[in-house]
C-alpha cells in the first residue's frame, strides 16, 4: 500500500507544480501571430523580449482564456513554438531556440568527442553514447553491429569471439542488461551470438554503462546497453535498402500525418537458405565446432530475420506518444545420416524474441518533463533432439525456457536552474520464468523443471550537479523490494568528476547493483550443445539475489586531439552459481554458490590529426572466484579471465571515403588440466592453473559514399571487410566432455577462433 502511495506521489508531483502560484492576468489568443503574441506581453507584464526576426516568423498560435502568471505564459509559449526564454534580469527576456539549447546541453555532459571514432561520446556521468548514424569506421566492420562496436572499448573483451558474448570488466555474460526502446531482451544475437539482433540503420542512439550506472537502471550487476530508436515525427519519406555476405535489409520511415504522426518500420533477414557466400560458410563453421552439424554427411538449413516497427505520435508540442515493437527469430533444422547405425538425427531450434513497448512523454514547463512507460518482453526457446530409426521416432530430448517479462514505469525531471537537475521514479516488473528438460524414448522422463515469478517494486531518485569550473556530480539511490523473496535491496550510485588542471579531470565512481535473473548451464548435454543456457529466476536460496559492489577512480585528459583514460576499479560480486558437471567430482553434479573478486586497470590512448585518427587500448584483470564445496572453498581464477587485451587501430578519412586498419591481441584463456595417474584414473592439478595460447588478429574495413547523380537525392554507400587477415587460428576454449569409450571416459574439445573471412557492404538512401 505505501508503494502505491509512493507511486502516486511521483506520478502526480508535476500537477502539484502548478499549483503553487497564483496568476495574474486573464490570456487568451485566437490563431494570433507570435510577433503579435510577444508585443501584448510586453505591455501586460511589462517587460521586453529580445530575439532574432527569423527565430518566429509566421508562426501562430492559440491559448485557451485562463489566468497567468509571467512564467506559466512563457512556460507554454516555450513548447508551442520551441524556444527558450531565457531572464537577463527582471525586466529584459532572451529568445533561444530549444533545439540549440538541446545541442548545447549535450555538449555540456560530453567529456570525450569521438571516443574511439567519430559518433561515439564519453558523459560527464561515465555513461558512453554510441550514433550509429554517425558513427565512422570501425576496423573489420562495414555496418556498425551495436553490440559488437561496444567491445572496441577498453575493458570489455569476447572471450568466444562473438558478438554479443560481452565480458564487462570481468563480468559474467548475463550480467548486462540489453534494452531496446524500454523492453528487456534476452534473445541478443544472430547465429548463436556471431552478429547483433538489433538493426543499426533503425537505431537513433546506444546508452552504454559500465560503472556508476544512473539509478534508472536495475536488474543486472555488470553493465547496461540501452538502445533506443527515433522519437522524431518526419517531415518527408526516407528509404534505405542494402545487403551483405550475411543479411539483406530494408528501412522506411514514412510521414502519414503533417507534423503530428509517423511510422519507422525495418526488416532484415539472411538468405543462407536461398544462397550461401563463403562469409555465412566461415561463421557456421565457427559456431558448429565439434557439434554433428560439423559433419560432412549432415544437412541443415539455418535462418535468422528481425523486424522492427513505430509509431511517433504528437498531437501537441506538449505531449508524445510511441508505440515500438520488435521481433528476433532464429530457426535450425538439421539432419545427420548416422548411416552406419541406420538411424536419422534431426535437431531442430527455434529461439524468438518479442517485445512490445507504449511511453507517453509530457513536457509541463521549460523545467518539468516527465516521462512513463509500459511494456512486454516475450522469450521463447525451443529445442528437440530427434532419433529416427527405419522412419520410427524412436527418442527425442525437449528443452524449453519461456520468459514473460513486463513492466510500467514512470519518472519526473525537474531542471532546477543550469546547474541543477533532479529526477525521480518509480518502477514495477513481473518476470515469469519457466523451462523444463524431458526425454521421450519408451516411456517419458522429466530430467528437470523450474517456474518461478517474481514481482518486483523499485523507487529510485538522481540528482545531478554541473559546474565545469570546479566539479560535476551525480548521486543516486534504488531501492527494490522482490515480493515473493520478501527482500529489500538498497542501490547508491555516485559519479564524480573533479577538475584538477586544465583539461585534467578525476573521476571517481560507485556503485551497488542486485540481479534476480541468471543463466544456468543445463545438466543434460545434447549432440548440438550450442543451446544448453537457460535462464531462470533465483528462489533465494539455491539461486540467491545476486549482489555486485563496484568502485573505481582514474584520470582522464583531453586536448588539442590528445586523450588519455586511465581507470582502475575493483568490484566484489556475491550470490554466482556454478554447476561441475561431474568432471571435479563424479559425484558432485549439483550447483555452488560462490563470489568473485575482480580487479582490473583500464587505458585508452588517442591521438587525432586532420584525416587521421590513431588509438591504443589495454586492460587488465584479475577474476578470482571462491565456491562453496569447490577447491577447498579457496580462490581459483575465473574460466572468462582475460588478464590481458591490447587493442590499436589507425583510420583515414578523406571526404567520403574512410578505411581503418585495427588489431588486437588477448592473452589465453585458463583451462583446468586432466591427467591420468599410473591406475589409470583421471585426476587434475587445482582448477584453471593452466592457459591456452595467446589470441591475435589483424582486421582491416574500407567504405565509400557516393550520389548516384549530381542533382538527385538517391545516395550510395559500398564497403569492404577482412577479418583476421594473417588467417591466424587461435584457441579460444577448452572444455570436456563425457565419452563411452572405456579408455578414455573424457575428451578434450578444443575450440578455434574465425579463419580469414571477408564481407561486403551495398546499400542505397532515398
């Protein structure tokens, strides 16, 4: 019940605003020119306006009789027609136009311009802003892939060279949170993670943190990617169509009312099933290792699509409305001829993602906006292991997670003055998670089932301080109450940015962050072994609340084309679970709880010319993990440590054409070694005191822009990728897996990175 209170106070802080001064004198306008507006203003308040002719020219409006104080008459005028006034003193006003004023702001909370590259921002509250329309080059990418540009940043690696396999500052890979436009997402990548689910050429902008995450954003204790797609109405029909050696796709975003109401909608989907290029060929080989899709005698057909649609609605300039959806699909079938047994393997998969989102933004006053949200994530997982002999099933192995996943939300910023702002908000989510393993031959088996839920509610506030001068702030509290675990979670989070010298700053950063969703490797293995996470809720006990406390402070310099990062953190994580599978212990197979101590130190380095920009990065990290029941309950380092990655790059551009040649090199893996002793038994030497080769590659990316006529509006843009150009075959991970023979009850399986692969790039703008 106070809960409710609470969220009622929140949502209704902007009508009390109102309230609190009486007004003056009675206005009304009829479709009566601004100029003409501003003149009866003057006389009625007195006071005197000062602005540029061209700034309101031919505009009109209407206000409804009501009576007004000053403010509330220029508060309104301020939205209908997209300026700023801004008090010289008590008599003297100054017209601005609003989206100046945006721009400005923006570069007022932008530390770092062209972080890495050219559409990429470092904020004063060590948040990182990605545009992907802006975004230049990046080595071994003709497309801007949202999720693989953000491992360019110093700190986060991809152990399994994917994508979407993100490690944060040590972090585990369900430990970030993806949004996309409001709506969790679990289903992330194409090609089991080789290439992002989310369509750059729709994506407005990409929120990435990885410390001193605003309060705003629960639920995952390592890093936050919050992508979110236009919310402008069009003025005119724009088009965009393009394909590579992977995926075709198409974008359209049409004005279907003036000045009130448009629609954005993309489409992408591979052709592999029409026709396969050595690209999708290299990737599927990658990803299949040691699987019988790697089988010369199998056959199978795999696709991925997305689809993307909104709707931006405005029927006033003080509210917006938006409608978004989006659809993830991948589809395996395939079928292995075990011809020398005289049976038939099928495995077929089907992952989706949907998701569906409803925000309404109001802007009360120049000073006071807020913002509420609804929306529904809907994940389903799919998988069957099918035994065919002479055309009778004889067994088949069913796994399926589902996760319904939804929410409201609703949050008030309050511009205090220049230098203050505070924000407030409430949050509620309910997170059904359910998945269930079932074997099917002569009789059925449930192997194993779980379904929980959880509601959760979450109050949260940040308050920002800005004064370039001398120091910048921001703070912050989230409190989360889960009311089936009857659990209470307090968050701060801090950001500090102190000046030193000139172009020198401090930062320092904190934060406590709580996680109730995790990824558990299931313990039956199948002949695919590509789909074997599910995710599940925690029950508080066997699965407990995940806690995360994270602090850093470093140095950042930024002059005349030179810039410098330097950070060094240390987080302490609490509540992981661990699953043996049998191999330390036979008969252990159960799961451990533990917590990890992570350190680590991360540098950036830049120096941009003219038409050159070069760039050095390299991270360091220590990952200790300690379990209950495991190595006598000591440390032992983690199996997703890089303890070392060095990247550089070097980009040229001139006019339209850019190229950028980049490298990167990551010290190998640790791996637990098996040995057998003279009775033939296996034993090993501690856990992950070994370590696989180094990795290194050598990327290189080329694009061109072009108009197809000197007078027309039709543009092009072609390009050029070469991944891994000395063909360099480097070990990625070593696991183990059982075996029926009786000499060698444990195979080793190791997997290599991606060979020399090439890609294209074609697309056309209207």
């Amino acid at each position: 019940m106070r809960l409710r209170f609470l969220f009622l106070f929140i949502w209704f802080i902007p009508f009390a605003v109102f309230s609190q001064e009486k007004a003056v004198f009675s206005i009304e306008f009829s479709e009566e020119k601004v100029t003409t507006v501003l003149v009866f203003i003057e006389k009625t308040y007195n006071v005197k306006f000062s602005y540029k002719d061209n700034l309101i020219e031919d505009k009109k409006i209407s206000l409804k009789a009501k009576k007004r104080t000053l403010q509330e008459v220029l508060d309104e005028l301020s939205i209908l027609i997209e300026v700023d006034f801004e008090k010289l003193d008590n008599r003297y006003i100054f017209l601005r136009k609003i989206s100046l004023i945006e721009e400005e702001q923006h570069l007022k909370e932008v530390v770092v311009n062209g972080y890495l590259a050219k559409g990429i921002y470092k904020n004063k509250n060590a948040s990182f802003k990605i545009t992907p329309k802006k975004l230049e080059i990046l080595a071994g990418l003709t497309e801007p892939d949202i999720i693989e540009s953000i491992q360019q940043f110093p700190g986060v690696v991809s152990p399994n060279e994917t994508a979407t396999g993100l490690v944060v500052r040590g972090g585990l890979l369900d430990q970030n949170r993806i949004i996309w436009d409001g709506i969790n997402m679990y289903h992330n990548g194409h090609l089991f993670g080789m290439i992002s689910a989310f369509n750059p050429n729709i994506t407005e902008k990409v929120m990435f943190y990885n410390k001193g995450t605003n309060p705003r954003f629960g639920e995952r204790v390592s890093s936050v990617v919050d992508i979110s797609t236009s919310n402008k109405v069009v003025q005119k029909i724009e088009a965009e169509v393009g394909i590579n050696a992977i995926n075709f796709d198409a974008y359209l975003s049409i004005p279907i009312i003036k000045d009130k109401l448009s629609m954005q909608v993309s489409y992408r989907r591979s052709y592999e099933d029409k026709f396969e290029t050595s690209t999708f060929k290299n990737l599927e080989e990658k990803v299949f290792q040691h699987t019988t899709i790697d089988e010369v005698t199998s056959d199978e057909e795999f696709k991925f699509k997305d689809y993307n649609f909104k709707l931006n609605f405005q029927p006033n300039k003080k509210n917006s409305f938006f409608l978004s959806t989006i659809h993830i699909d991948n589809d395996l079938d395939h079928f292995f001829d075990d011809s020398a047994n005289g049976k038939l393997n099928e495995n077929i998969l089907d992952a989706e993602n949907d998701g569906y989102s409803v925000s309404w933004k109001k802007k009360w006053s120049t000073k006071i906006s807020h913002q509420s949200q609804a929306f529904l994530s809907k994940y389903s997982l799919n998988y069957n292991f099918i035994v065919t002999d002479n055309s009778i099933q004889i067994s088949d192995l069913e796994k399926k997670n589902n996760i319904y996943d939804s929410g409201l939300s609703s949050e008030v910023n309050i511009n205090i003055n220049k230098k203050d702002n505070l924000s407030l908000g409430y949050q509620f989510t309910l997170k059904d998670i359910s998945y269930k393993v079932k074997e099917t031959a002569d009789l059925s088996y449930l192997l194993d089932r779980d379904k929980t839920i959880i509601n959760t509610h979450s109050l949260y506030s940040n308050y920002s301080y800005r004064n370039s001068k001398t120091v910048d702030i921001d703070g912050g509290i989230r409190v989360n109450y889960y009311k089936e675990l009857n659990t209470f979670k307090i968050e701060p989070r801090i950001v500090i940015n102190k000046n030193i010298i000139e172009n020198l700053k401090l930062q320092i950063t904190g934060e406590i962050k709580n996680q109730i969703v995790s990824q558990i490797e299931e313990t039956v293995l199948s002949n695919l072994s590509l789909e074997s996470k599910l995710w599940r809720l925690t029950d508080g006990e066997k699965f407990p609340v995940i806690n995360s406390k994270h602090i850093s402070a470093g140095f950042l310099y930024s002059s005349n084309g030179w810039k410098i990062d330097v950070d060094h953190y240390h987080k302490r994580v609490e509540g992981i679970t661990t699953l043996t599978m049998g191999y330390l212990n036979p008969e252990d197979s159960r799961f451990h709880v533990g917590n990890q101590k992570i350190v680590g130190t991360d540098f950036y380095f830049e120096k941009e010319f003219k038409k050159i920009k070069t760039w050095l990065s390299y991270s360091f990290v220590d990952v200790k993990n300690k379990f209950e029941g495991l190595n006598n309950e000591e440390y032992f380092t983690s199996s997703i440590e890089i303890k070392h990655a060095v990247s550089a790059s070097l980009s040229y551009k001139i006019k339209q054409f850019q190229s950028a040649l980049g490298w990167k090199w990551q010290s190998g893996r640790p791996y637990t070694e098996f040995l057998i002793d003279n009775d033939n038994n296996f034993i090993f030497e501690g856990i992950n005191t070994k370590r696989l080769d180094n990795y290194h590659r050598l990327d290189f990316s080329s694009t061109y822009k072009f108009n197809f006529s000197k007078n027309g509006t039709t543009r092009g843009k072609i390009g050029f990728s070469i991944r891994n150009i000395y063909n360099r075959k480097s070990y990625l991970n070593r696991e183990y897996t059982g075996s029926n023979a009786i000499n060698n009850q444990i195979i080793a399986i190791d997997k290599f990175s991606l060979g020399i692969t090439t890609n294209f790039l074609f697309r056309v703008y209207w």
